[in-house]
C-alpha cells in the first residue's frame, strides 16, 4: 500500500519527520523508510496510526478514490 499523500499531509501540517514520528508512535526511520520509498507496504497498524496522526482517513493518505472516470 503506497503512501502517496503521506509527504504531503505531513508538511501542510507544519510537521517535520521527527513531529511525525512522535504523533504516530513510529519510530523516525520508519517513516523515512516509508517517505523515501523503502517500504512499499508498511503494515496496516502503521497505516493506522500514520492517518490518525494526520487527523485523515487511510483513503486519504493513500490517494485511493482520487481516479477520474
């Protein structure tokens, strides 16, 4: 499951890596890993808690339903 909005979300926020990583509970090279593209399929928990942090839904985060007919 790709993160596409994952970048994105996080700097409208204001928040860097770090921030991030405190808000979710993952640890900072995770989501490095994830952002950099290191892990293509984080598990859902991290899916989870990534989109609870960011206060959106894991459609959202992963872009999935943006696809024009």
């Amino acid at each position: 499951m790709y993160l596409k909005n994952l970048v994105k979300l996080r700097k409208q926020k204001g928040w860097s890596q770090e921030k991030l990583a405190v808000e979710s509970e993952i640890s900072y090279n995770t989501i490095i890993k994830i952002e950099r593209g290191g892990i293509k399929n984080p598990k859902i928990e991290t899916v989870i808690k990534l989109a609870d942090a960011l206060g959106v839904s894991i459609d959202k985060l992963t872009g999935r339903g943006t696809k024009r007919i």
